[in-house]
C-alpha cells in the first residue's frame, strides 16, 4: 500500500527474456499486486516468468505446484472471467495464447487489478527502460488526488533526454504534435512513453475493449481520457536504455498511427461536443 491506497502494477513483456525477472525482483515492496503479462513470446520469458514465480513461491513456504497460480488469457485482454481464484497472490503471471499487442497486454492488466480491487494502477514495461525507484514519483499525482492519469515524460529538458537517439527524439517530438491535437491534451509531452499510473475510478469510465492493442494503445488512451473529461500529468523522468531493442519502429509507425489518432480525432469531438448536444 502507498499512502494510503493500495497499488497494482502491470508488467506487459514480448520477448524480454533476461529482462523481465530484474524487473519482478526490484519493484518496491509497497506494491501490493503484480500482473505480469507475457504477451506470447517466442523466446524464453515464460520460463522466466515461472521461474520466477516458484522462487517465490517457495520463499513463502507454500508446498504443491506452483503453476496452478499460472493464469491464460486469449490475448484480446478480455477472458479473465475464470482468474478470480488466483487473484490473491502478489505475483500473477498471465501468458497470451497469442500475440495481441502491448496494448492488449496491458488491458488484461487492468482488468485483472480492478477484478483485484485495486485503487490505483500502474504500468512498467518489462523490457528494463523504466526504473522502478521512481516509481512512486509516477504514483503520487494520482493518489494525491492530481490528475486521473499520470505518465512519464523524457522530453521535458535536455537532460532528461541526452540517452535518446536524434531519430527517436524526432520521432516522439512529432508524434507529440500529433498526438496533442487529437487528443486535446496539450500540456503533454512524450505521449509513447508507457510509464505510468491511473486510478481505479477512471479506469471504470474507459471501455476497456475499445482501445486500440497495439502500439498506438497509449495515444488512444489519451484520447478516450479527454473524452472522458478525465485530467492528465507529466511526471519529469530520465531516459533509460540498455541493451534491449525497441519495438517500435517510426519510419512505419508514425504513418500508421496518424491514421488512428486523425480517426481518434474526429472520434473525441463528436463524444465531447456532438453526443452532448443531443442529450441536452
């Protein structure tokens, strides 16, 4: 629990071996549920993930297979209907039976903390790029009551971003351009930047399955929020890369995703001003 409210934190992972059991292992103990999610990936997370998980297990003394813990969902983020009886462990591994995106990953996260009742809710990505140690700077404008949603930003000064290529820089300045007008978020910065927090009652007004899986997820999400009438903030961060790989890759994503965020667009008024109209 941290201040107050109790916390769930969503690991997406595709292929993040090496990666994703550093990553269960230095989450802070305030963290009262993890929701790992291993969007079916083709290299050895899973074992990982299990191997992880009977570590655990076993610290705690608890005798029998461990991997009746071991939670399977579809990869549309939509069938954990039957996961309710593993929900009172701290470590809930989740493997997709097929490859949905990080964005369905991260909707069966969420569904799965508000089955768990989580007040607040938490994404870091597996892959090492977000350090956990701040995470309770990413927590606070939504526990304190700030904002309904709060992410990290590694454009806010120099500094910040001295660890990212010019050609991501290029790509996320442009993307934020974008991404400001279609979602009517204009103080936000660094909109691809997954690193970030929601509370629970924001999360119930979303409909969950409407959001796009890929990885256009977090530009949509900003878009349903505004439509939503819900608040964001930008939590100043540093960049932090490794020797993992991006998925993202902008000379086709870019073109791709302004696509989605000009139909996002569109989308956001007649929710906002049109479908308002007509109720009155």
């Amino acid at each position: 629990m941290y201040k107050g409210s109790t916390v769930g934190v969503v690991v997406p992972a595709h292929n993040e071996e090496g990666f994703i059991g550093e990553v269960l292992d230095s989450l802070p103990e305030y963290v009262d549920q993890v929701f790992v999610i291993d969007d079916c990936s083709t290299d050895g997370t899973w074992t990982e993930i299990k191997e992880y998980v009977d570590t655990e297990v076993k610290q705690e003394g608890v005798t029998g297979d461990s991997a009746q813990q071991i939670v399977v969902a579809d990869g549309a983020g939509t069938t954990v209907s039957e996961s309710q009886t593993f929900l009172d462990k701290r470590i809930v591994p989740v493997r997709h039976q097929t490859n949905g995106g990080r964005g369905a990953a991260v909707q069966t996260g969420y569904e799965l903390a508000l089955m768990s009742g989580m007040d607040t809710v938490a994404v870091l990505d597996g892959d090492g790029q977000m350090d956990p140690n701040i995470l309770d700077e990413i927590l606070d404008p939504v526990v304190e009551g700030d904002a309904d949603y709060a992410k990290g930003n590694r454009l806010i000064s120099r500094r910040h971003c001295t660890q990212m290529s010019n050609w991501r820089l290029f790509g996320n300045a442009l993307l934020t351009m974008l991404t400001k007008i279609a979602s009517g978020h204009w103080q936000m910065r660094d909109p691809q930047n997954g690193y970030t927090a929601i509370s629970a009652t924001a999360l119930e007004q979303l409909s969950l399955n409407d959001l796009f899986d890929d990885y256009g997820f977090l530009n949509d999400m900003l878009i349903h929020l505004d439509a939503n009438g819900m608040t964001v903030q930008d939590v100043p961060m540093e960049a932090l890369y490794g020797d993992e790989s991006s998925g993202i890759r902008y000379g086709s994503f870019i073109p791709k995703l302004s696509i989605l965020l000009l139909r996002g667009y569109v989308w956001r008024l007649q929710q906002k001003y049109l479908s308002r109209t007509e109720s009155e």
